[in-house]
C-alpha cells in the first residue's frame, strides 16, 4: 500500500538520500534503523513533505504523492510524529489533539479517536486542561504521538518516540505503538535507537547508511548483531 | 480630584481606542513573524472608506463598516498572497517586508491624498449627548465607542479560541512545523491573517476618526504608538497589545494634565526603554 | 574570464570619473553643478546607509537623522563660534556618531531587528520636535541660513570638487572597510549569527563599532551637505529624503559598494526630470521601492552583474545567436 521508489533529498547542496526504494504492507510495522546523520529522519521529513524530496516517487494507496504538498499529505491518511514533538506550547493538552484533528476527515471521526487516545494515554485525560509548555518530556512525547493518533490517518510515522525518556516511560509509550498497531491496524514506519524494542513489534526492517538502503530483513531472519554491525 | 478623575476617563477611551488600534499589528506579528510597517495607513485606509460610506454614501454607520471591512479584508489578503508571501520565502525576509510595507504605505497615503484632498476628515460621533457620572462628564459617544471596542476583543479572542480557523492560527503563531505536521496549510492561513488583520486595523481606524481628526498623514504616527503599544505589552500577543494600550493611554492622559500634550511622547519613549531593559519581551510576553 | 571583467569594469570606471573631474572645466551650467553637489551628497548618505542595511544586515530607518546631527552640528559651530569648516566638519560628524551610539546604538543593538527599523525610525522623528523646541540654537523650524561655505568666496565649482574628493574618499574607506577583518566580520555576522558567533566575532561590539562608523559617515556627509548649499532646516528630516535614501539603496543594489552610488544618481537626476507634484512623485517612490524589492531584489548591480556575464559568455563562445535572445533567456 505505500511503496517509495528511487527517492533522493538534500539540504542546499548536501544530498542526504541516495536512491531510497522501500516498501510497506497494509497494518505492517517497519522499523527503520541506522546512525544518526544518516538519514533517517531526513525520509520520514521527505515522506510527509515537511521537507520534500528532489526526485523519485512516493506511491500511497496508488496515489502518487512525492510532489503533494505537507497538509495533503496529513489529509491523504499518513501522520507523521517527529522528533522534535512541535507541539503548540501556548495550548492545552486538548487544544494540541484537537489540533491534530484538524483535517476534515479527522474531524469527523474526533469523538472516538479521542476515546482511544485517552484510553492508550490515560494520563493525558488527567491533563488535558494543562498547557503543554509545561508538561514533562515523557508527557510532551506522549502529547506528540497522541496528537498524530488524531489525524485519522491510516499510516503512521513516528521519529525515536523513545529518546530521552526514562526507562518506564519508554516501556509505555512502545506499549502504546504496539497497542495502535494491534486495535487499529494502522501501518506504522518507526525510526528506533532502541532496536530490542523496536524489533519485538517489528514485521519488518531497513537498515540505512550513508543515505542508502543497506538491507532489508523480514521479522524471523533479522540479527540483532547484524544491525548493531551497521551502525559501525 | 475631579481632573484626575477626567484623566482616569480619557485615559480609559483613548486606551482603548490605542487598543483595538494595535490589534491588527499584533495579529499579524504574532501569526506570521511580519511586522507591518504600512499598518498605519492601512488604518487611515479604513478610517477613510468608513467616512466616504458614512457621510458621502448616507449610509449607517454599520452598514458602511459593513461596505469597508470586506474591501480591508481582500486587500490583506492580495498583499499577502501577491508580495509578502514571495518576500518571505527569500532570505532577508524581515527586512524586505519592512521595506515593501513603507513603500506600499507611502504609496497609499499619496492615493489617498490626491483622492480625499489633504483637509482633515472625521467620522460624526455615533451617539450625540453625554451624561453625568458623579462630578465627571462623559460623552455618550466615547461611552459607545468603548462598548464597542470590548465587543470587538470578546469577538476576536473567542474567534481565536473556538473556531477551527482561530485555533489554527493559533498554532501557527506557536509552531509552524507544528501546524504543518497536523495538516495546515501554513500559506493559506497567512493569508486569512493577513486579511484579518487588515481588517481590525481598518475597524480601529474607522474608530479612531470619529474620536480624532484624520489627515493622510497620521497614519505614521498611528504606527509609531501602535508599534510601542504593541512592544511595550508583549509583540505578538493580545492580552499584551490590551494590556499596552491601555497603560499608555493612562500615561498619555496623565502627562497632559501633569505636563502637558508635548511631554507625552517623552514620557511614553523613556517609559519604553526602561521596559526594554527590564522585560525585552513586554509586559505580557512570555517566551521570547 | 573574471579578470577580463574586472578590466572592462575598470575602464569603464576610470572613463566616468575623468569625465565627472572634467566636467566643469568644460563649461557646465551652475544649476549642473548644483545636482552633481546634490549627487555626491546623496552618495555619501547612501553608502553610508548601506554599511548598516546592506552590509551588516543592522536595519536602519535613520541614517537621515545621523546626517542632519551632523549637519546642524557643523552649521552652529561654523555660524555661531566661527571655526573653520576644516574643523566643524568633522566634529559635526564626531558628535553625530557619539549621539547616535550613546541614545541609539546602546539601547538598540541588542534587540531584534524590527525594534532596531523602528527605534532608528522614532529617532529621526522625534528630531524635528526637538529641533523647533531648541530654536535659539537650532533656528527652530526655520533652520538655519547662510550657513558659511567651505571657505571664504568659495563658488560652486569649488564645492563641486571639495565634495566630489570627499565622497571619492569617503567610498575608498568603505570599500577598505567591507575588505577590512572587521568588514569580513559584518559579513559573517550578516550571513550567519551563530557561525559568526561561534568563531569569537562578539556580536554587540561589531554591531556598535559599526554603528559608529555608519554615523559618522552620514554625520560628515550632513557637514558637507550644509557647507555646500548653505542652509538646514527640519525639513531635511521630512519623509521624502528619507525614502529617496531607501530607493537609492534599494535600486542600485544593496549590500554592494557601487549600487547605492547608482541608486543615488538615478534618484537624483532622475527626480529633475520628473518636476512632479509631490504627491505624484512620493507615489512613484514608493511604487519604485516596493517594485525593485518584489521584482528586482539585487537592484541595478545584479541586473548589470548579469548582463556582464552575458557579454563575457558571448565574447568567449564568439559565435552565437543575437544578444536580444540572451537577455530574454536569462531573465
């Protein structure tokens, strides 16, 4: 159902992403491993336009969307949860997933995506009505992901959901994915330091490297000391 | 006692008024990072079509806001979606807004001055009369004049706060990457800013010209306070701009009574730089 | 190919300024005289405006008001102590930049970008109100009259050549300046704050140093400019020469050291030939800067920079299709 071929990104004259092809199953998840630098988050930003690739092709649903702009892409059904969080810090925890609901497709569907959200997240129903510039950077990270839960999307992008978080905060928040991934069948792409983690809800994995595909393993025939390899 | 109090009110009136003012500027610094520099004039604009639909056309007065607000509302947006919005994408950005603001406010003025001719206009007061509130005198038209201009903050900060397109503008204020990894069309709410804005501002103008007299020219003057206001309470923010508005226009009426009209852009200066140097965000302004 | 350019641009240079030293030795008109005055006046003003806009990204909006400073100051110490203009001129500019750095530059520098536009720009505005409140020194809104020429009996054609040499000497430091360690830093700090940072350039300092400079600049220019045409008054600080000296800017190529040169003899010829009505002519500045910042945001120089490279391609290749069809493609 999503499918990128030949893809190549750049910031000014550094090119970043050399010749990507990848592709995803409906209700798969796909982790996405590599050292940091190497591009990882830099195809997650030219998947969801946020920062859009030069050339190649992003095939979704059938649909080309390479040159698609940013909020399209949200409205076509991929939601894309950075790193960064880009919260709205001035808004309350509400006000940021209803934000995240902004597109009209979502909208529709906002009273039950709003239940299952509070119902993975169940401590931001408790802070729903506090401002998101000061919640802590495990409530912040769930914030994010919530919010990207509200696009309606059918596929979803999540960038290192774990960093800096403690140790029980990363279990939840894995918990979370995994429990998207089981209740809503959402395809997930998720970019992952943590790669015991990331590897037990995984189906599938790439491995990148200085911008390219390195290898792909399917769940049953990946080594874990194969991937720790490649990063050095 | 009976002066002071006079000042408290003509305080409250002209503060209010410098609120609404500088509402339009606040809005689109805080949504877009652009500051207007032609904000003035884009007031004296408003001021200008509400008193030829008002006095030339005979027409209500809020039916000739009904007449100017769209009129303001499509010229932001054509500024914006025809000039700004380009200017923003290079580099440089801040200032080549600035500049092409000035040139297109310069622009205005002029037109406006070979069409209206430069002999000072005024929008008639909306109510005629005035009441006593103990021992102080107060028009009935500066009575409505602040009804109105509180009606016009309950609009706007509840347009911000509960419409799909306020929120939005809202979070672009906060976070463009925000607003674009949720799904907004960051341009295209500029652009609604844009208009928005230039429609507050011609509101305010069409306000500030049934209290004081308008010339072309002010409009520079409505910028340099508006800019102030804007600054002293917090760029970017309405509470701030509110808050702003109205402290100096206390400022300015007390220093009439206690100095005189020359002291008050003294006064309203030195006041500035001190916040500056205690609180360079402004009084209201959180983050930087 | 680049030096070849920079040949041709040489020649070319060396060919206008024989012509402008000779020009009034071949009988021109006093009103010429006159607007070339004018021009060389505006020069100054302009590239000295431009060392903030242009070259150290410092948004300026009151260099107008750094030169009348200067203007004023030298006209009162000429007038009232009657010193020497060879002494008044640089003073004028001397109390110009401490002024305008202690009120202006201080407070200012520190602050964003749209607060520097405006403050700049609350200075020159505010400097009318003070001028007509200080009227026993000042001349009020009058201003002042028979101002003292440079020196006892000198006519036009010797203030042509004394403003001539100062604005040729005045574009030779600018351009030591900009090549200068700390010009390099303007740049840098310009192009990039947090590299310019990270590599020790202190930002504040370089900011106010040029700040400075930039003030006593327009400061001398002002000197000059009250010594030559003989009167000041706060019209000088009105809007129109304000905007005369963004266009300037703005036309010619900001940033460069020749474009607010251009700028300056576009406007100022350019603005004889069309004797309009004010508000016509103030419409059409103000058209004109929105129109080059929308459409031509290099100014002139760019446009020449290219057309310069064209001819260089074309000399090269020898053969090829007409020049017509280049400036088209290019564009």
């Amino acid at each position: 159902m999503f499918e990128i071929k030949d893809l190549c990104s750049a910031y000014g004259d550094i090119q970043v992403l050399y010749n990507i092809d990848l592709h995803i199953d409906e209700g798969e998840v796909v982790a996405l491993f590599g050292p940091n630098g190497h591009g990882k988050s830099t195809l997650l930003k030219a998947i969801s336009a946020v920062h859009p690739a030069r050339s190649g092709s992003i095939l979704f649903k059938g649909q080309e969307i390479a040159k698609t702009p940013a909020h399209k892409i949200v409205e076509l059904g991929i939601a894309y949860i950075p790193e960064e969080r880009f919260l709205f810090p001035d808004m309350t925890v509400m006000e940021n997933l209803n934000m995240g609901a902004y597109n009209l497709n979502a909208r529709k569907s906002m009273a039950e995506n709003l239940e299952f959200v509070f119902d993975v997240f169940p401590r931001l129903k408790e802070r729903r009505g506090q401002l998101c510039s000061t919640l802590s950077g495990g409530e912040a990270r769930m914030v994010a992901i919530a919010r990207g839960l509200m696009c309606n999307a059918s596929m979803l992008m999540v960038d290192e959901p774990s960093i800096g978080l403690s140790p029980s905060m990363k279990f939840a928040v894995f918990e979370a994915i995994e429990k998207v991934n089981r209740e809503k069948n959402l395809t997930i792409l998720i970019v992952e330091q943590e790669i015991e983690h990331a590897l037990r809800m995984a189906n599938r994995m790439y491995q990148i490297r200085k911008g390219r595909i390195l290898f792909e393993r399917k769940a049953d025939e990946i080594d874990v000391k194969e991937i720790e390899k490649a990063y050095f | 006692m009976e002066s002071i109090l006079n000042a408290l009110v003509s305080g409250f009136v002209s503060g209010s008024l410098y609120a609404i003012m500088a509402l339009g500027l606040t809005i689109i610094y805080g949504i877009s990072r652009v500051f207007n520099f032609g904000h003035g004039i884009v007031a004296v604009l408003g001021g200008y079509l509400a008193w030829t639909f008002f006095t030339r056309a005979s027409l209500p007065f809020v039916v000739s806001l009904l007449f100017m607000l769209p009129v303001m509302y499509l010229l932001g947006w054509l500024v914006y979606r025809y000039a700004i919005r380009g200017l923003m994408k290079k580099p440089n950005a801040d200032f080549s807004t600035v500049l092409f603001m000035l040139g297109l406010g310069i622009m205005l003025e002029n037109i406006i001055l070979q069409i209206f001719g430069p002999r000072v206009k005024a929008v008639p007061e909306l109510v005629t009369g005035s009441i006593m509130l103990g021992a102080i005198k107060i028009k009935n038209h500066e009575l409505a004049l602040m009804v109105i201009v509180l009606l016009g903050i309950i609009v706007l900060t509840q347009f911000f706060k509960r419409t799909r397109m306020g929120q939005a503008m809202r979070a672009v204020a906060q976070s463009i990457p925000g607003a674009g990894v949720v799904g907004i069309n960051i341009e295209r709410i500029f652009g609604y800013t844009f208009g928005l804005a230039f429609m507050v501002t011609g509101f305010s103008g069409a306000l500030l010209a049934s209290k004081y007299f308008m010339i072309p020219h002010i409009g520079w003057d409505w910028m340099v306070k508006g800019f102030v206001i804007v600054a002293f309470g917090g760029m970017g923010s309405i509470p701030g701009a509110v808050v702003g508005a109205l402290v100096l226009g206390m400022a300015e009426s007390f220093t009439t009574l206690a100095l005189g009209a020359v002291w008050v852009w003294p006064v309203w200066f030195i006041m500035f730089l001190v916040l500056l140097l205690l609180r360079p965000q402004g009084l209201v302004g959180g983050r930087n | 190919m680049k030096k070849l350019n920079l040949t041709r641009n040489t020649v070319i240079l060396a060919v206008v300024l024989l012509l402008i030293v000779l020009y009034p030795l071949l009988g021109a008109k006093p009103y010429h005289l006159h607007l070339f005055i004018l021009f060389f006046i505006w020069a100054m003003v302009a590239s000295s405006w431009n060392l903030l806009n242009g070259i150290s990204g410092i948004n300026s909006l009151g260099n107008i008001g750094f030169m009348a400073i200067g203007g004023y100051g030298s006209a009162i110490l000429a007038k009232t102590f009657g010193l020497s203009t060879l002494i008044t001129i640089p003073l004028g500019g001397i109390i110009a930049m401490v002024l305008v750095t202690l009120f202006l530059g201080l407070p200012t520098l520190r602050l964003k970008g749209v607060y520097i536009a405006l403050l700049t720009l609350i200075f020159a505005d505010t400097l009318p109100t003070l001028l007509t409140q200080t009227r026993a020194v000042t001349g009020g809104a009058v201003g002042l009259h028979e101002i003292p020429p440079f020196f006892a009996g000198a006519g036009k054609i010797h203030n042509y050549y004394i403003c001539l040499a100062a604005f040729l000497v005045m574009l030779y430091v600018i351009h030591r300046l900009i090549k200068s360690n700390t010009g390099l830093a303007f740049v840098a700090l310009r192009d990039s704050e947090n590299l310019a940072t990270s590599l020790g350039v202190s930002r504040f300092r370089e900011r106010l140093k040029v700040f400075a400079i930039s003030a006593l600049l327009s400061g001398l220019a002002g000197g000059f400019y009250v010594h030559s045409l003989g009167d000041i008054s706060p019209t000088t600080l009105a809007i129109e020469p304000f905007l005369m000296g963004i266009a300037m800017m703005e036309l010619g190529g900001i940033g460069t050291l020749f474009g607010p040169v251009l700028g300056a003899a576009i406007i100022v010829f350019g603005s004889e030939f069309l004797r309009l009505a004010d508000v016509l002519r103030m419409t059409i500045l103000g058209g004109l800067i929105c129109v080059t910042i929308l459409f031509f945001p290099g100014g002139l120089m760019q446009a020449f920079r290219k057309l310069g490279n064209l001819m260089d391609r074309r000399g090269k290749r020898k053969r090829g299709e007409s020049v017509q069809a280049k400036v088209q493609s290019a564009d």
